[in-house]
C-alpha cells in the first residue's frame, strides 16, 4: 500500500489542497454554532438587532467560503486520485508490455486484467475517500479524547482504556480482511476467466450444446466469488457493532465511576456530562471507520497485486533498453542455429535438442516435420520470444541475445499459426505491421499476399471494419490478411506458420509465387512437400531433433523419414496421375 | 505550484456530454427519459432484491429496532444524569446500568445482525444477476459476438457488476436507515414549531435544483465512465490476447499509446463523474448551513418580537443539525447509488438484446436423425448487398461423405454455419430427414451433430476434461479410445501428467495440430449422426494425417459427413464432392465424374498435381 503512495507525490500539491479545503470547510462548521451563540446572546438577548445582523452576515460568508472550499477540495481530491490511478495503470501495463514473452505468460491473461482495471479502481477510491473524509475521523476522535482529558483526567482516561483493544482489534481485523479479500480478488480473475473462454469458444460450446455445463462452471466459479466475499464482508461489517460494544461500555464506566466521584467530590455533574458527550462524538467519527476498514484493506488487498506485477522481473527486454541501438547497420537475414536446445518454462519436456544449422541472405528455407515435432518452437527462436537453453540463435553472425530485440524484429516479419488480427479496419490490420506506411504500401503489400481483390469486394474496401478475430472473413483470407501485414514491413527475415493452411492450392501457389520474388530470408513452416520442393534448405524435425537437412533431391535420397512423407502425399496420387 | 494548483480546474469536459441541447441528433438524452431509465433500472433491481424478501423484511426491522435503541441509548444517559448523577438517587443505579448495558448490547446485535443479513442478500442478488447475464451471453445470436470485443462483455460481467455489487452492501442499510431517522426527525420538528420547519425546508427547493443540476451530469458520466472502462477492458484483453504479435512485431510503444489515450478518456470521465458526483455533500452542507442562518436570523428577529423563545430556536439548530446528518448521509451514498445505476444499466442492456431468434413454438425435439440432409435454393449474405451463398441446392443422402472444395472465401464455412443455424438462410430452406431445420429446435439438432472448427478452442482443464467437452458421460476407457483414434494418444503420453496435464485456454503449451489432434478426438467422443470437419487437418502433417485416416473413415462408416479440406488426399475419397465458387454451387459429383467433367475442379486439380510434378 506504502508503495501506492509514491504514486501521489505527483499530485501531492492537489492532494494537500484537497486535505486543506477539507480543514477550512470543517473550521467553519465547528464555529458556526459559536456564531449563532452570538447571535442569540449579543444580540437578541440585548435586542440589538444590528448584531443580529453583523453575525447574520458572518454566517453567510462563511458559508459561502465553506462552500466554495468544498467545491475546490471535489475538484483536488477527484483530480489527485484519477491522476493516481491513471498513472498507476499506464505504469502497469507499460510494465507488461515490457515483460518478455515468456515471462508474460507466468500471468494469466485475465488476472492481468482485472489488476489493471477492478483493483487500481480499488487502490483509487480509497485514495479518493481518504482525501474527502479520512480527515475528519483522527481529527475528531483524537479532539474528543484531548477535551475528555482536560475536563477529567480519571474519567478522560477511561475513554483513553477503550483505545488500545480498539486498535489491536482494528489492525488484527484489517489484516485479516486484506488476506481475505485478496482471495476475493483472485476469485474475481477466475469469474473473468471463465467469461473469456467462453466468449472466446462460443461457437464450439453452441454446436456441442454445452451451454448449461458452461453455466454450470460459470455459476460454481462465481458462487466461490459469492462465498468468499460474504466471508471477508461479515468480518468486515462486525467491525462497527463491536466498536460500538466497546465503546459504549466505556460511557458505562465513565458513569459509573462518575457517581462515585461525584460523591466524593472529585468530579462535578457537568464534567461527567462534558465526558459522555465527548465519548458520544467519538462513536460517531468511529462509526465511519467499519466502512474505512473495507476500503482501506480491499485496496491494500489490490495494491498487493498490482505491485507483484510491478515487482516481477521483466526478463531480457529491460536489458536490451540500455544496449540501445549500437548495431545500427542494418539486418541482411543470415540465420544460424549453433547447437540449439529449447524447452518452455511450464513443461519439463525438451522441445528442441542440439539444432544446428546454417542460412544465408535470401533464400528459402522450408521446416517440415510431424505435428508437434517443434517446428513453431524453433522459428520462435528467431525473434527472441523465447530463449535457447543452450546454444545460440545467431543472425548475421550475432548472438539474438546481442542484438537490441527492436532491431532484430524491425527485420523480421512473423506470421503465427493462429490467427491474431485486432479490431480496427482491413487498412488498419495490415497497417499494424508499419505504422506510417501509406496507402499505396497497403496496397501493394495486399495484392503481394494476394488479398488485394477480396478486399476490394468487401462492403467498404479497405475501411471494413473487423471484429476482433476477423470473423467476418474466411479462414484463408484471414492467413493472407496476416500475410500482408508481415510483408508490408519489408522483412529482411520472413517468417511463415503454416500460414497458407487454409489457402486453396491455386492461391497459395500464386502467393509462394510472388513470395519468391522477395529479396528476404524466408522460413516456412509447411506440411506439403510442394512448399517445400523448391526450398534451398529443408529441415525435417523429428520429436525436437534435426534428422536431416539439405534439398529436396538430397532428402530424398537420405532420409527414409522424408520419403515417407513424399509418398504420404505422392505416392497414390502420382500412380492416378 | 500554482500550475498544480490550476490544473485540476482545466481537465476538459468530455466531448459529447457537454450541454444538453448540443447533441442534436437521435441521441436525445433528455433529463426526463434519464430518469425513466434509472427508475426502470432500479425497479429491475428491486425485482432481483425482491426474491429475499422475508430477509429483506428481517432486515428492515432490525434497522428499526436499531435506530429505534440509538435513540433510546441518549435518552438514558439523559435520565442517569437527571436521576441519578444530580439527585444522588436509589439503589436501582446498578439495575439500571445494566439495563444500558442490555440496550447497548442489544444495539450491537441489531446492528450485526442487519450487516451480515443484509450481504447475504446482495451477495446473492449479485451473483444471481451476473449468473442470468452470463446465462444470458449463451442465448445471444452469434453475430453478436462478432460486433463486440470480448474484454469489453467481461467488463459488463466484473467490473459493471461489481459496482452494483458495493453499493448494495454499504448503501442499502444506510439509505434505510437515513429515510428513517429523516421521517422522525421532520415528524419531531413539525410538533415543536411548524413555523420554523417552514423555514427550514426554504432550502429544499434550492435543494432539489441543485441535485437535478449535478444528477443531469453525474448520470450520463458514470455511464461514460463505465463505457470507457468496458472499452478500456476490451483494449487490454485484445492485447494482452496478441501479445506475441506485438513482440515480435515490437510494436510494445503503439499498444502504450492505443492504453493511453484510452486510460486518459477513462480518467476524464471518471475526474468529472466524481468531482460533480462531490459537489451533492457540499451542496447539502452549504444549504444546511444557510438553513441554519435563516433560522438564527428570522428567528432572531421573532425572538426580539417576542414571537417565540430563545429555547425554541437553540432546540431548532439542533434538529436542523439533526435534519441534515441524515441527508448528508443520503447524499452521500447518491455517489455510489449513481455510479452503481450507472453498472447495472449497462448489465440490463445486454440482457435486453435479443435473443438468439427463439425457436419456433412448433420445433420438434429429434428422437433420432438419419442424416439426410438438403439444401434447396439457399442464399445468405453477412451483410445484405453481397450474398456470400447463392441459390445452393443439393441433397445428401445419409451416411455419405461430402466433401466441400473451392477458393478460400467461397462459401464453404458459411455453408456449414448455416447447417449448425448460427445462421439462418434468407431464402430457400435446408432440412435434415426432410424436416426444414427451422422446425427443429436448435439444442437437439445441433445434438446430433458433432463439429471440428476452424480455429480449435480447448478449454484450461485437463486434456481428459478436453476430449470429454465431446460427450460428458464418456467414461475414461472411452476418452482414451477416442484419442487413439485420432492419434493423439501418442502425445499425450509423452507429456508429463498425460492425460491429466492441465492446459491453459487457448491451450498454449502444445502445438497447433496437437490441438487439432484433440479436436478429432472430441468429435470422435461425440458419436454423432452428421460429422462436420472443416479444415480439421489443415495443421497435422501427412504422415500423421495418413494415421489418423484410419480413425477418421472408420468414424465416418455410417454417419453423414461434410469435409472441408484444401488436401487431395483427403478429398478424393468423399463420396460426393461439391464446389464452390463466389458463392455458387459449380459442379458436383464424385473425383472420378468431376475430372470428366473437365471444369473447374479438373483445373484445380491439375494446378495442384503440376505443383507436385516440380
């Protein structure tokens, strides 16, 4: 919570504005009933109605002044903490978007969000509160038992006894509730992950009529949420009951203790009414204070959160930031791998194991291999999202890991297995791959990935607006949509997952057509030994291994591997040929 | 200094709400229809509310008994400090002590008691509320989803709901309570001196004007707010849902950017909600405290007539003061009140959109399917200039397989999307054993079929818990004969856990035709009457392919299948083929009749067979 707030010294000057309109608002308040006191006995008591008047007036001002003084202190306060919040957000997903690839998957998606929204909202409101009315308790708590003091010292003390169990009571039961709600939070990240898979499969839920199962899941995931929060808030809630418990035993004893006292003439009426009156005032700031302790520790709870993601490591990409851009001369897309091996964090399995191979500038490069073989893996590699855990990915003879990742992704063109498009226009999309590149650019990279036309026939051309998966397109023209995205950054390394698999045979041939016209390093991930047969390297994976490199004609002749899949492909279809 | 001390004052009002007569345009969002829309929105609500209603009674009483026992508690101290502390008094001093101790005790209670009760019945009224709305999500047309981003509903699911969910738990009791204590107060002030209340209430007037000022604001902010945090919430997740394709695109600074300016609108809105939102305590305070003048004042001058006594005046500025605590208290959770209409109004809208066109009254439950399906003169566009179908009609006989090929873009998912009915046809019809599927309820047919999609979605669970998605009651031996027919056991085993590995959504972790693998496998599990693979091996390689073909025909034997595939291999064995183009249905028939037919289909073929011969 500390931590949340050096995120307010930027604001610190509008936040101490709030605290003092607060305390000038508060002045006036405390002192009106001694105005009115001087209207009543200077003036009416006197029948001087001029003083009725003056104080009349005084009155007025300064209600007038409070009112003003409020009004700033809405503007202070809403600005110091919108600001908090704003900042804390930007900080948080800058945060983020700076982890590398493999460390942002230690997150689950749907945590991240709800840290990013429902609890910096939570570390805001408290913020927020405490600006407009944190003040007023301590102050008026803390008055209260001074003045019970000076009236009567004994009796002032047994209102001092009832402070120390309420505060024992008061942090043993924050601490609890922070714990508490902290679950709650983590309650609410599966409530949205839930959502999120359903939003994301709701064509397959529909076709396999799992509805009722998904809102089964759904209800049991959100009654925990239900179950947890009525926990922490019955704990939260006994907290003004008991504070009113305690507190009211301590006026028995003050009037206990009074009578005794004043029989023995050590206190008079009036100070034992003087010291009720002030424990009564004290209820009444307490009061406020239940309520303060369900801000205060949902939104410690949340500033928890929030800094475990602002505390996590940020793996290679913070590093990289200080190599800057020394290697400016620019990439040509000669990829090497140097005895490589791969495995991700969350399986024990090694994916790849002692790859080598060699590329030059310009040619084409074909991965072929059976499903789960590593193919994706090992383009991975390419441009940093993942690391090798021994060996080097070397590009232009530089260790990846050498290079600024800015650099080295500037050149390359990536286009994943999964289809990943973002809401915006068809434009935009392809435009996504290079921010100021121009109409014609889009174009051109269009037609080059062979989309050209298919955009040309949707309703608005280039300015089709997409959802958020592209679902108003088909399979194959989201793949060349990706497509043209990669190519519009003028790749020095163009990297293909399996990105023609849905594409009819006449298209993608056209396409691999112009592909070769590319003055780039080309990698393709293929199932189809058509891709592959003009390649000038072939790489079969077999189970994370490289079992065999070279061209087509050589593969044939060496790996029994190869050939199967040659004949898997060929073999009948030849013989109908 | 002084630029911090401006600054907040310069935060520019959002664009579109300033003033009410500027938007001139459909979007009249009149005072009056805002008040509509909020009493509807409470009332909807209440009606969730209503359903703990002995509850809610239980906790009513104990606000009355509470606030009834918080009065007595000072009228007690009254009597101990008048009977007992000055008169010396008798010996029931104790006796009445403990009496206090029991109304004190009794105070606590009644209070617990009301909190606790009271968050039962809005954590339940809360989670009823976002279970319809998430029940709801299931019944909505598919297109829907097209039109929205995915973190933007979520947002309506959480962070809307939740808003609703904070302002029941404190607010309710206290909204209670204040009316209460407000009733008694205004009843007490009347008997003493109806003049005075009289004058006391000259403020209320400014009061409900300067309350119908800020709420014509702080209503459409707080939907602002909720709205731009809804879009802010879909900014996130679709980001966070590409990250890889920012990373290696580097394009991290142009995510920051698209935040920026998003979390910016988030923080005007929310600047303004809650800076005019402040001004109702202020108001109220100011225009107590004038009330408090005008009673000094024109009472003073009374006074001096001898109109009424100084007592009366002194006994009035503490009912006044008495008058506004409640208030205050009121318009102070009309903060939360309003930002929490704010939430639920938009948990309604979605609610209120239609459903998934309801099945008609007359649709039959299927007690079995055959498989015979026909399309007959079917057309259907996405949007209504360009028909992405175009008069297709053909018939299948059950058990045969079909096979749909043709340009990507031609139709053949959409053909598919119209069988499942997440779409309907705008013209002609399609029927399954000669009944239009329109007839049929949606959940039967659709029980009938098994699908492998396009883009294979599993689920974060178990990879057992995935096959299962397929059929529930499928028993463990089952689960596993199903992934050995579609060749996935081989991996699975390799992983650590096997079959009980967790996956994550989305199932990253294992590779694209793994997933694909799985999917088969599902389907297999299924049992289905029409088997509908589109594209279900796009990502497998042949080798593997080739393995599962066994599986896949055997799994076909007898049933009505539709393949979708751009592979010869896998086409050339379909009973029947059906080529589209643009739209249209071209040709049909078998391999053989096709490629004497010497169409469209000889070429594509010829095309892919030249490729091979490189």
């Amino acid at each position: 919570m500390l931590k949340m707030l050096s995120f307010l010294y930027k604001y610190r000057i509008a936040a101490v504005a709030a605290l003092l309109m607060m305390l000038i608002e508060l002045t006036v308040e405390i002192t009106q009933p001694y105005f009115i006191a001087k209207i009543i006995d200077d003036g009416i008591r006197q029948d001087d109605i001029s003083v009725v008047w003056l104080w009349g007036g005084v009155l007025t001002v300064s209600t007038a002044l409070a009112f003003a003084c409020g009004i700033a202190s809405s503007f202070f306060a809403a600005h110091a903490s919108l600001g908090l919040s704003y900042d804390l957000r930007e900080k948080l997903y800058r945060k983020v978007q700076s982890f590398s690839y493999s460390v942002f998957n230690r997150f689950a998606a749907p945590s991240l969000i709800t840290r990013l929204t429902a609890d910096v909202n939570q570390v805001q409101d408290l913020v927020f509160m405490s600006l407009r009315f944190m003040t007023r308790v301590p102050l008026v708590v803390i008055g209260s038992i001074l003045m019970a003091l000076i009236v009567n010292v004994k009796l002032g003390l047994l209102l001092v006894l009832t402070v120390p169990p309420l505060f024992v009571f008061v942090v043993w039961m924050t601490r609890k509730a922070i714990r508490m709600f902290h679950l709650v939070q983590q309650r609410l990240d599966n409530v949205n992950g839930v959502i999120q898979e359903n939003l994301i499969g709701i064509r397959l839920i529909r076709v396999f009529v799992r509805m009722a199962n998904e809102i089964g899941r759904f209800g049991a995931t959100s009654g925990k949420l239900m179950q947890d929060s009525v926990r922490v808030l019955r704990l939260t809630e006994s907290t003004m009951p008991f504070i009113f418990l305690l507190m009211n035993a301590g006026i028995i004893a003050v009037l206990w203790f009074g009578r005794q006292d004043i029989s023995t003439g050590s206190a008079t009426v009036g100070e034992v009414v003087a010291v009720v009156n002030y424990s009564l005032r004290t209820i009444g700031a307490l009061s406020v204070l239940s309520w303060l302790v369900v801000v205060y520790s949902r939104s410690s709870a949340s500033a928890e959160r929030v800094q475990e993601v602002l505390a996590a490591e940020d793996g290679m990409e913070a590093a990289a930031a200080g190599q800057s851009a020394q290697n400016a001369c620019p990439i040509e897309g000669a990829v090497e791998f140097d005895k490589v091996s791969f495995e991700y964090e969350t399986s024990e399995l090694a994916v790849l194991s002692d790859i080598s191979f060699q590329t030059y500038p310009g040619e084409r490069i074909a991965i072929i291999g059976a499903t789960g073989s590593g193919k994706s893996s090992l383009i991975q590699l390419i441009p940093r999202l993942y690391e090798p855990r021994e060996g080097a990915v070397r590009v232009d003879g530089t260790d990846v890991r050498q290079l600024n990742p800015f650099a080295l992704r500037g050149a390359i063109g990536y286009v994943p297995q999964e289809i990943t498009l973002f809401s915006g226009t068809v434009r935009e999309n392809i435009a996504w791959g290079r921010e100021d590149a121009t109409m014609e650019e889009v174009m051109e990279a269009a037609r080059q990935a062979q989309i050209h036309e298919t955009i040309g026939s949707l309703s608005d051309g280039y300015h089709t607006m997409l959802g958020q998966r592209g679902v108003n397109l088909s399979g194959g023209q989201k793949q060349r949509l990706m497509i043209a995205r990669a190519l519009i950054r003028r790749p020095a390394i163009l990297i293909l997952d399996d990105s023609t698999s849905a594409l009819d045979v006449r298209t993608e041939a056209a396409l691999l057509e112009e592909l070769k016209m590319l003055s780039c390093t080309t990698f393709i991930i293929t199932q189809k030994i058509s891709s592959t047969s003009s390649a000038d390297l072939i790489l079969l994976l077999d189970e994370g291994r490289l079992i065999a490199q070279g061209k087509h004609e050589e593969l044939m002749q060496t790996s029994e591997l190869y050939r199967r899949i040659y004949q898997s492909q060929y073999g009948e279809v030849a013989a109908h040929a | 200094m002084l630029k911090a001390l401006i600054e907040p004052f310069r935060n520019p009002y959002p664009r579109h709400l300033t003033g009410e007569s500027v938007s001139g345009k459909g979007d009249t969002g009149k005072p009056k229809t805002k008040v509509q829309n909020w009493s509807s929105t409470l009332r909807r609500v209440w009606s969730y509310l209503a359903l703990r209603k002995g509850k809610l009674m239980l906790v009513l009483l104990m606000v009355v008994l509470s606030s009834a026992l918080a009065l007595l508690g000072p009228y007690l101290i009254g009597v101990a400090v008048d009977d007992y502390l000055e008169g010396g008094g008798g010996q029931d001093w104790v006796y009445f002590l403990i009496g206090l101790a029991v109304v004190y005790t009794l105070f606590s209670l009644t209070s617990w008691l009301q909190n606790i009760w009271m968050i039962e019945i809005s954590q339940e009224t809360i989670y009823r509320l976002r279970f319809d709305l998430f029940s709801h999500l299931h019944k909505l047309p598919i297109p829907f989803f097209g039109k929205r981003q995915q973190g933007e509903i979520m947002s309506r699911v959480t962070n809307d709901i939740e808003n609703v969910s904070s302002t029941l738990n404190s607010s309710a009791i206290q909204i209670f309570s204040s009316v209460l204590t407000l009733i008694g107060t205004v009843t007490v002030m009347l008997l003493l001196s109806p003049l005075l209340t009289l004058l006391t209430f000259t403020v209320v007037p400014l009061m409900a004007l300067g309350m119908r000022w800020i709420t014509r604001r702080t209503g459409p902010l707080f939907k602002q707010r909720q709205r731009n945090l809804g879009e802010l919430n879909g900014y996130i997740e679709e980001t966070l849902s590409g990250q890889r394709m920012i990373k290696a695109f580097s394009q991290e600074d142009r995510a920051i950017r698209g935040f920026q300016e998003r979390n910016e609108r988030i923080r005007l809105s929310g600047f303004w909600a809650l800076t005019i939102s402040g001004f109702i305590p202020k108001l109220m305070n100011a225009l107590n405290n004038m009330s408090f003048a005008i009673i000094a004042g024109i009472g003073g001058i009374l006074a001096i007539r001898g109109a009424i006594t100084v007592g009366i005046i002194i006994i009035f500025v503490e009912y006044a003061r008495q008058f506004t605590r409640p208030l205050n208290d009121l318009a102070n959770q009309w903060n939360t009140l309003l930002s929490a209409i704010a939430g639920a109004e938009r948990v309604f809208e979605v609610m209120d959109e239609p459903e998934e066109s309801s099945d008609e009254q007359a649709a039959v439950e299927l007690k079995q399917m055959d498989g015979a399906i026909a399309f007959e003169q079917v057309s259907f566009g996405y949007d209504n200039n360009r028909p992405t179908l175009n008069g297709i009609s053909f018939k299948v006989k059950p058990g045969e397989m079909i096979a749909l090929v043709g340009p990507t873009g031609a139709g053949k998912t959409t053909l598919i999307q119209l069988l499942s009915r997440f779409y309907d046809a705008d013209s002609g019809r399609v029927t399954v054993d000669g009944r239009d599927i329109r007839s049929i309820k949606r959940e039967s047919l659709r029980s009938y079929m098994a699908f492998v999609l396009q883009d294979t979605f599993l689920f974060k669970g178990t990879i057992r818990e995935n096959i299962r998605f397929g059929r529930l009651d499928a028993t463990d031996e089952e689960v596993e004969q199903a992934a050995r027919l579609a060749n996935a056991e081989p991996f699975i085993l390799r992983m650590k856990g096997g079959y009980d590995k967790v996956l994550d959504i989305g199932g990253s972790g294992i590779s694209q035709g793994q997933k694909q693998l799985l999917a088969i496998a599902r389907a297999i599990l299924a049992n289905p009457s029409i088997l509908v693979l589109d594209e279900a091996t796009s990502s497998i390689d042949t080798v593997t392919e080739i393995k599962i073909q066994e599986g896949l025909e055997r799994l076909m034997e007898g049933r009505t299948s539709f393949v979708i595939a751009h592979r010869l291999n896998t086409i050339r064995s379909a009973d029947r083929i059906l080529v589209l183009k643009d739209g249209r249905l071209l040709e049909q028939g078998s391999h053989d009749e096709l490629l004497r037919q010497n169409g469209f289909y000889r070429d594509l073929y010829a095309s892919q067979l030249r490729k091979m011969a490189l």
